[in-house]
C-alpha cells in the first residue's frame, strides 16, 4: 500500500493565516538592515560602535528569549537598580536614570500584552488618584512657575499613575512578585556589600546610592521586603537566605546613620504581633525590646558618632541636621499657609524634605486628602486575612518614612510599593471566597494570580 503521509509545502499558509516564507523575508530583511546600521554606526567612532552592539545584542536576546521573558528581564532589572537608581546615574540630578530605561523598556515590552487588557483598581485609589490630577493641575496652572510646576508633577504621577498602574494592568503572579521583590533585595544586598569600599559622606556609608538616607531608605524597604519574603516558604535554607538579606539591609541602615529609617525598622518589628496575631511573638518581642534597652548604653559607646543609633542620641552632626530639617519644615509650613485649599504648585515641593508636608503645600488639603485615600488602600490589606498580606509591610514602611524624604517620586521607594496594589485589588477577592479559611504557606495554591477575578459560584472552586 503506497504511503499516505504527505508533508506539508514548504509555502503553506499557517493556522493563523500567515505565510512562513513570507515571515521569513521579512525577518531576512530586517537582519540585513541591522546589519547596516551596525556597520555605519561602527564607522562613527566607539561609542556609537557600543550602543549599536548593545542594540544587536538586545535584538538576538529578543529573538531567542522572546517578548515576554525580554520584558520580565527588564522588570527585574529595574527592581534591582531602584535602591541606587541615582547612584548609577551620571548626575543625582539627572531627570532620567537607568531604572526609568528599562522601566520605559518593560513598558514596550509588555504593551502588546497589557493592552486592551480590562483592570478593576480599587475605588480609593481611583477616586485619590483623580483627586490628586484635578487639584494638581489647577495648582499647576496658577503657580508662580508653572513650567517647573508641571514638570515636577508629571515626575510624581509617573511612579504614582504609571507604574502602579503598569502593575496593576499587567497582574502578574504572585511567583513573580516574589521574583521581583528579591531582585529589589539582591540589588540593596549588593550595594551594602559595595559599601565599605565605596566611600561614605561625613563618616556615613552610602553603598552604591548617592546620599546616606538613601542608602538608609533602601535599607527599610529592603527589610520590609524581607518581612513579606520570609513566609513564602519554611525551608531552612531559604529562611537562612531571607536571613542574611535582613541583616544586610539592617546593617545598611545603622551604618548610613539616617535617625528616621532606624526608627520604621522599629516600628515594623513592633508591628509582627499585631499582624501574625500571635501572643507567642508578642512576648518575645517585649523581651527582646526589654532586653534592648538594658543593653542599649552600651550599644551606643560602642557605636561611631556617625551610626544611626548614635545619631539617635545626638551626636555627629544629628544638631545640624535637626536644624535643617526644622527650617525645611518651617518653609513647608509658610507655603502650606499661602494657599491651604488647592495649594501652591509642584516648583518648591522639593525644598520641604517631608513628602507628606510637600503634597500639602503642592496641592493643599484637598490633593493631600486624595493622597491619603491612595495610601490607605495601599495599607488597608495588612489588616485583612489574605495569605500575601504581608506585603503591605512594604505600603507602611513607604508611609513611615516619607515623612523624612524630599522628593515625591522616589523610585527606591515606589518600585517596591507599587505590588502592594496587587494586594488591594485582591480585597474584593478576598471577601468573596474567605481568606481565613486559607493557611498561609498554601497561598501559591489557593491563588496565584494577583488580579481580582469574578466571585465563584457553587460550581466553581478557587484555584
């Protein structure tokens, strides 16, 4: 009997109704033309010959890795860089870093992804969010230098509108939240590891950052990441891993000698009982506490005038600073005043070295209540019974220590709050299918897409 099997043309039309030969020239076509400007920009001196190998270099990364693991690299990357996105720049003063390139970078990448894609925010975070742009830019328009003005505040609504919002969009697992939060770890860990060959400022390390309470806010998100990281698994040597990375980021904020991030690491810690809802933890917190204060004497003698704990207690230039503060705060105040209702603008927000006092006096009570409705969801969660909601260590860490920050755009401190809002979409979720039924270390398998879904009914059953 004559064989059957017949081999598909080499000129066939695909499933989808495309034509491979087709496809073929065109990528042929496309190598080619590379290849030209490769070679024209080789011909245009080193730099030039660089970025076009960086570019053919990317170009085989994405044929062979493909578009999404592309975009997820360039995610990874930029939560490994956001601790020190300014230190990698040429200039702290530099409008555009790094970590905004491969953000810009995952945010192409993921475009054929994410568009079209249907996304329910939280109502609080909408309604702020809309309060936030009304009131910004009427504030805007009638400030004394509405050109600076608009600039600042499109610098804030890009962390505050765009990335949290990339986030919520895209709705990636909780895997590779996980993923992410230890590239945000890993990078801090290197840059601690960098710190005592990397020079400090006044005796204060700075690791790869550019200022010591950067390196110090860093420190706090960092550690309040691993607070998240530690329960999403019980072996020992992940534990020892998660470990190590909170000892780190520990020793990050003694050395950097930022008063402030000390303090909200101790505040978190302060609030594992509450959250984990276990006496156990409470009393031995309490004695670890007492145990602290007996011992903390001799912890500040033995510690340099320029560590955080010694700072605490006054010594090294804590004065000084405390003056500084005073003033940037008295300043604050004065411009809150000028305008309380809709503010004065984004021009001098920067001046004011406390977020919090720089949205009241950019945009008044009105922008800072829309504020403060985003924070709260953001916070909300940690209340809740969801497995993950831990990670809202990470929303209180950012609230606890925005009071001493200047910029409102900080990406050391939105890139590792922005998966919080993960968490907040999951609420309603939350409601729907009773979260304290769920052990925690089954989390990955009662649910591990962050995105909120429709309510089960009787014939469903919850992933």
């Amino acid at each position: 009997m004559p064989n059957q099997t017949t081999t598909r043309p080499p000129t066939a039309v695909r499933g989808d109704g495309s034509n491979g030969v087709v496809q073929r020239r065109v990528v042929t076509a496309f190598l080619v033309l590379l290849a030209v400007l490769l070679a024209a920009a080789s011909a245009r001196g080193p730099i030039a010959a660089a970025i076009g190998v960086g570019l053919a270099g990317f170009v085989a990364a994405l044929a062979v890795l493909g578009r999404e693991r592309m975009a997820m690299l360039a995610m990874i990357a930029a939560f490994a860089t956001a601790p020190m996105y300014k230190g990698l720049a040429p200039s702290e003063n530099t409008p555009v870093t790094p970590t905004d390139l491969v953000f810009g970078l995952a945010v192409v990448l993921l475009l054929p992804t994410i568009i079209g894609r249907p996304v329910r925010l939280p109502l609080g975070y909408v309604i702020g969010v809309l309060i936030i742009l009304t009131v910004g830019t009427l504030s805007t328009v009638f400030s004394p230098s509405p050109v600076i003005s608009a600039l600042q505040f499109v610098q804030w609504l890009v962390v505050l509108v765009g990335l949290v919002g990339l986030l919520a969009i895209w709705a990636p697992g909780w895997r590779t939240v996980d993923v992410l939060l230890w590239s945000y770890v890993a990078g801090h860990t290197l840059s601690v590891a960098y710190s005592p060959i990397g020079g400090s400022i006044a005796g204060r390390s700075i690791g790869l950052t550019h200022h010591p309470n950067a390196f110090g806010e860093a420190g706090v998100m960092a550690f309040a990441a691993c607070m998240y990281l530690w329960r999403r698994s019980e072996q020992v040597w992940y534990r020892a891993v998660v470990a190590a990375c909170a000892a780190a980021a520990l020793l990050s904020v003694v050395t950097s000698g930022s008063r402030a991030a000390a303090a909200v690491i101790a505040g978190l810690v302060v609030m594992v009982p509450f959250v984990e809802r276990s006496a156990v933890k409470g009393f031995v917190l309490a004695l670890g506490l007492a145990i602290g204060i007996v011992a903390l004497p001799l912890i500040l003698q033995s510690s340099s005038d320029e560590s955080a704990l010694s700072r605490l207690a006054g010594t090294g230039d804590a004065l000084v600073a405390d003056q500084a503060r005073l003033n940037a705060q008295n300043f604050g105040i004065d411009m809150f005043f000028q305008h309380p209702i809709v503010g004065n603008g984004f021009a001098q927000a920067i001046y004011v070295h406390n977020v919090v006092l720089g949205v009241a006096s950019s945009i008044g009570l009105i922008g800072l209540l829309g504020y403060l409705m985003v924070l709260f969801v953001m916070a909300r969660p940690i209340i809740g019974n969801h497995p993950n909601r831990r990670l809202a260590y990470l929303a209180w860490a950012f609230i606890a220590i925005t009071p001493t920050v200047p910029a409102l755009e900080d990406r050391t401190l939105w890139v590792p709050l922005a998966p919080v809002i993960l968490l907040a979409m999951n609420m309603r979720h939350e409601r729907d299918v009773g979260w304290d039924a769920v052990p925690d270390d089954v989390a990955d398998a009662v649910d591990d897409t962050p995105a909120p879904r429709p309510a089960t009914t009787a014939t469903e059953t919850p992933r």
